[in-house]
C-alpha cells in the first residue's frame, strides 16, 4: 500500500487480512498508526516516510514484529518503544530503523534497552540522520549507556568498530 496517499490505515482496509506479516505503508501522509493494532501477525511493518511524530500505541500491541522503520518521519521519543520492550521482556524485535527523524536526546536509545533481539538500529544512514547522530560522543555513548549489548550493528557498521572512544 505504498505511495496511496492515504492518510489513516483504516484507508488500507487491512481487516480483511488478519494473518498478515509483511505490511509496506511508506511514502503515504499517515499521522497515526491506528487500526495496525488487528494485524496481530505481523513481523515485518515499513511506516517510512510519513507524518507520524510519535510512536502511537497501536504498534505496542503488535508483539511479533521483529522489523519496524519508521525512518523519514517526525518522531522524537522512543518511549512508546521503551514500554513495548518492558511489557515483553521476549519481544522478537531484532531491526529498527529511524534515521531521518527528530530524535534530540542520547538518553533515548536507552529506551530499546530490554530487547533482547534487537542486532541492527539505523540512526543515520548517509546524510540522513537525527540530531542525537550530531553529538561528539555518538556513537559511542549509544553503545555504552543506551542499546542493550545484542546490538551488532549501528547505522550499518559493526557495532565493535563503533564502541570505541574517538581519540582525544
């Protein structure tokens, strides 16, 4: 359902597919990810490139993604993420990606810290990143003090390249 211009998912009429694993929504004008929370099935959801400027609570309830992007949008917390993470301490998120976005604050990665499955998360790709990619400690700190260590790979580098301090 990519580039439909749709601007609710309830516009997608996905009830008719509740077995659903793949769902493409990018490049639409979506504010809010209302009515996914049915497609209690799905693994993979790609929201890129929409309007969304939260991680609403319908994608919470979708306990069997293990890859979101939400690159391209609005978001500014991982919170909703943070409580998705200690709801399900066995959650089988293992990629998310969110370069392109307003994250500000290094303690956010903190946020993903209970996925146990989680290995890659893109905060910047190319010259698309958030505003936390801009701090002299990133990407280090982020490694360290915010994602937990199943983490292998930051914005596509292995994360043992990335861990270590930048010279003085």
């Amino acid at each position: 359902v990519h580039s439909n211009h749709l601007v609710s998912v309830a516009d997608a009429e996905l009830g008719a597919f509740p077995r659903l694993c793949e769902l493409n929504l990018s490049s639409n004008d979506l504010c809010t990810l209302d009515g996914v929370q049915t497609l209690s099935a799905l693994e993979v959801l790609n929201v890129s490139s929409n309007r969304l400027a939260a991680i609403d609570v319908p994608i919470v309830k979708l306990t069997s993604l293990r890859s979101i992007n939400l690159s391209y949008n609005r978001i500014a917390s991982l919170a909703p993420l943070g409580d998705l993470g200690r709801a399900a301490a066995e959650h089988p998120l293992a990629s998310l990606q969110l370069q392109g976005n307003q994250i500000c604050s290094l303690a956010e990665p903190a946020q993903l810290r209970h996925f146990r499955h989680l290995s890659e998360v893109v905060f910047r790709r190319d010259s698309s990143g958030n505003p936390l990619c801009d701090h002299p400690n990133y990407p280090s700190a982020v490694l360290r003090d915010g994602l937990p260590a199943c983490v292998s790979r930051l914005d596509g580098v292995p994360a043992e390249l990335l861990a270590q301090e930048p010279p003085a």
